[in-house]
C-alpha cells in the first residue's frame, strides 16, 4: 500500500509519525487544542495587561492619596509651628516647647512617609532641606526662647522657605499623580490596541487553522471515500493511497489495501474461469453450428418442413449462443484492461447498417419497423467497440420487442459531445432497476421479461465500452412503454 504521509503540514506537533494522534478522536481533540492554543494566547497577554492596569491604578490610588495627605499634613504643622514658636519666644512657657518639639516630630514622621513613598517627583534633596530647616527651629526652641526670638531675627524668612518647600512638595506629589494618571491611559491604550490586534490577527489565524484542520481531517475521508467507490466499481488496478494524519487511519487504509488486492485476485480468477469457460463452450458450439448448417444446405440429404424448420430452430439457438460467449470473452477481456481504445473515424449510420444486416433474419421474422440514423454522423471511437455496443444494444431491444413493433435509432451532437439514443417498444425497465440493469449477470425481476432468458452481461458490456471511451450509458424515458437508452460520449478534436 502506498500512503502518502504528509502530517499534518504546518502542525509540526504531528508531522512526527510517532508522534501523529493514535485515533481520529485523538486527531480531533488535538485539532480543537490548536485552534484553542491562539485563543488561550490571547487570553493569557490580556491578563497580562489587566493585572499592570490593576498594578498602575492601585499605585496610583495609594501613593496619590498618601503624597496628598501627607503634603496637606506638613503644610497645616508648618503652620501651627510658626504660630507655636513666635508664641513660645514671646511668652516662654514650657508646654509650649513641648508642642513645638511634638510639632517637630510628626513633621518628621511625615517627611519619612514621604521619603518612604519614593517618589520620583520628589527630590531627595527637598525632603534633606525640609529636615535641616525643621531641626534648625526645634533645635532653637529647646535651648531657650532667647534662641528662637534670635532665630525669627536672624532668618525672618525661615517659615516662609519652609512653606515653600511644602508647598513644592504638594505640586510634585500633584504632578506624581498626573504622571501615574499618563502612564495609565498609556497603557489601557497599549491593551486596547493589543486587543484589537488579537481581534485581527489571531481570529483569522484561528480560523486559518480550523480550514488546514478540516482539509487535513476530511481529505482522507474523501480519499477513502473515492478508494470505496473504486472497489465498489470493480477498479482494482489503483492502489489506495490515503494521507493518514493518524495511525488509526494508517491501518484503515492498509485493510482497504488488502481488500482491493483480494477482490483484484478474485476478479482474475473469475475472469479467467469465464475465459476457460468460454473457449470450451465454443469448441461444441461450432461442431452443433456445422452440422446446422449441414442440414440446412441439404447437404445430407433433403428435410421435411419440420425438420427444416427444427434445423432452423438450432442455427438461430446456436447463433444467440455464440453471441453470449462472445459477450462473456469480451466482458472478462475488458475488466482486466480497462480503458483500452483504438479510435477511428467512421460513419455511425454505416455501422447501424451493418449491425442490423447481421440480425435481419430476427427483424423479419417479428416484422420490427427499424427507425435508423442519418448517414453522415462521423465519430471518432473505436469502431469495433461500438459495433459491439450496438450489437448487445439490438440484441436486447429484438428480445423483448413485440411482434410488428419498432426500433428506434437517434443520434446527434453537440458542441461538447455525442448523442445515441436506443429505444424500443418493449415492456420497458422499471425505473427502480434502471442503474442495477447494468450489474453484471444482473437479471430482471419484472414478470413481464421473465420469458426471455440470457446471462445478465450485454448491458454490462455495453457500459464498459461507453466508459472506455469517457462517456456513459443511462436508462431514460422512452418514446412509448418501451426501454430507451441514451449514449454520451465527449468529442475528440480530430488528431
């Protein structure tokens, strides 16, 4: 058996033979991973950009409500500062530079938060000169209110410098935020475009491979489909080739391999019994024809009427039989070489001619009226082969016309083919055996036709030949009751 195993083409995950899936479930499970492996991609980079936007908003969040609470609570203690040690340097009360130095620590305190907060908006060194002007007035107030009154009268400005200083702080945390609020909207329009991206290039790229998937699942079901269609057709001579992108159909298609061989060996033995058959008929055949024909020349001495009439009976009988063994040799001859076609021009009305003057006794006999073609059709086929259609086509319509009924005989063309139609005044052929009448030894089961015997095989010669020549043969409508059959065969320009 040939197989042609390609894998499953760009699914490297199964080009391996070992690693190809072991059964068609296993096939299909692994084609719904791959089409889902994109979506799950696409999914995954989506978290992604969601977890950052929940990362960035929760900086934002946090470090935007810390850095403002923490600048207005070092502008409200600068405040209360100044306003506690210009009352400390007046009056001199101790609880007052106990408040002062409290002052000072929750300003430190706060300047550590803001430290802590590592903002890169906020210079370090503007929290080391908010520490050093801070420590430089607790540092006066704990030594005496003499000290602070000299402090406020050698630096005036100092408060002012330290509000400034809180103040450019509150502005920096304030431009922290804008920034986080940037970088935020930089990013949901990084997702929002990433997003729309995946739309475009991962959906097709799904469906890019739901098409590779449904061509690599369903062309070897078409291939064994086609492969049984041939077996059922009697064509052995083609091995089964199947693209096997799973063990399970690599051995599927090695059983359709065998049975092709044991059906092949089988129609050798049949035909060669039908060959063997055949020529031994033909041996008695042509001694019974002879001595026919002896008596019927009064070669033996002079008949009576009905011993004529009886000599007459076995020369009909024994040319009908040397036609079915003819149509048995070139039956077996043509299912072991098909396609066999030696083309010719000819005259198809010259060949109905012909036909008909071998069988013009039988016409006479029932008095068929014979509607026959114009001359002038030229074919280009295999005369002998169509002398041979015509011949079982004549035979079949002269058994099962009645008496002073017709035969009629069309043919025309076409741009792209030939037309033969063949029909008679028969019973006709039920429509349900329209396509079985063609089987091999197949024979009718209608009541009508039960009298008339023969092997099942003229018919199927008939479409042998027609196939050996790209056409076929189908039963149609008739003119009347009777059978009608319709030849195409395609035009061959002239070599």
């Amino acid at each position: 058996m040939l197989v042609k195993d390609r894998g499953l083409g760009i699914l490297a995950a199964m080009a391996h033979p070992n690693l190809r899936p072991r059964s068609v479930p296993g096939l299909l499970l692994a084609g719904f991973a791959l089409v889902a492996l994109p979506l799950a991609l696409a999914v995954a980079f989506a978290v992604v950009y969601v977890d950052r936007l929940s990362d960035q908003s929760e900086r934002l969040v946090d470090r935007g409500v810390q850095v403002t609470r923490v600048s207005n609570r070092l502008t409200g203690i600068v405040i209360a500062m100044e306003r506690n040690v210009r009352q400390y340097a007046v009056l001199g009360e101790a609880e007052l530079a106990e408040t002062v130095a409290e002052r000072h620590r929750n300003f430190q305190e706060s300047v550590d938060t803001l430290a802590a907060l590592n903002l890169d908006t906020v210079a370090a060194w503007n929290l080391d000169e908010l520490r050093e002007l801070a420590d430089s007035i607790a540092a006066a107030v704990a030594a005496s209110p003499e000290r602070s009154q000299a402090l406020l009268d050698a630096r005036p400005d100092i408060f002012d410098r330290l509000r400034e200083r809180t103040e450019a702080i509150t502005d920096q945390g304030n431009r922290f935020i804008d920034n986080e609020v940037a970088r935020l909207q930089q990013t949901a329009a990084e997702a929002r475009g990433f997003m729309v991206l995946l739309v475009f290039a991962v959906l097709p790229g799904a469906a890019l491979i739901v098409v590779l998937l449904t061509v690599v699942i369903s062309r070897p079901i078409r291939q064994i489909r086609n492969a049984v269609r041939r077996l059922g057709e009697g064509d052995f001579s083609q091995a089964v080739e199947i693209s096997a992108p799973s063990r399970e159909l690599d051995a599927l298609s090695d059983q359709l391999d065998w049975m092709r061989q044991k059906l092949a060996a089988q129609e050798s033995e049949k035909n060669q019994f039908l060959r063997q058959m055949s020529h031994e008929l033909k041996t008695p055949l042509a001694s019974v024809r002879e001595g026919a024909e002896l008596l019927r020349d009064h070669s033996l001495g002079a008949l009576t009427g009905k011993q004529a009439e009886v000599t007459d009976i076995i020369r009909r009988s024994s040319l009908e039989l040397q036609s079915l063994i003819e149509n048995l040799l070139n039956f077996a001859a043509w299912r072991q070489q098909r396609g066999q076609v030696t083309r010719s021009r000819f005259d198809l009305g010259e060949l109905v001619d012909e036909v008909l003057a071998r069988h013009q006794l039988a016409i006479e006999q029932k008095g068929l009226q014979i509607e026959v073609p114009d001359k002038g059709l030229v074919l280009d086929a295999d005369r002998d082969q169509f002398r041979l259609i015509l011949d079982n086509l004549l035979t079949n319509a002269l058994k099962f016309s009645p008496p002073g009924g017709g035969i009629h005989i069309d043919a025309s063309r076409t741009r792209r083919e030939w037309v033969i139609e063949f029909a008679d005044d028969g019973p006709g052929i039920p429509r349900e055996e329209w396509e079985r009448v063609f089987n091999p030894f197949y024979q009718s089961r209608q009541p009508e036709r039960t009298h008339v015997n023969g092997t099942g095989i003229g018919l199927s010669v008939v479409r042998e030949a027609v196939r050996a020549h790209n056409g076929d043969v189908t039963v149609t409508e008739g003119r009347g009751r009777g059978a009608c059959f319709r030849i195409t065969i395609p035009r061959r320009s002239r070599p």
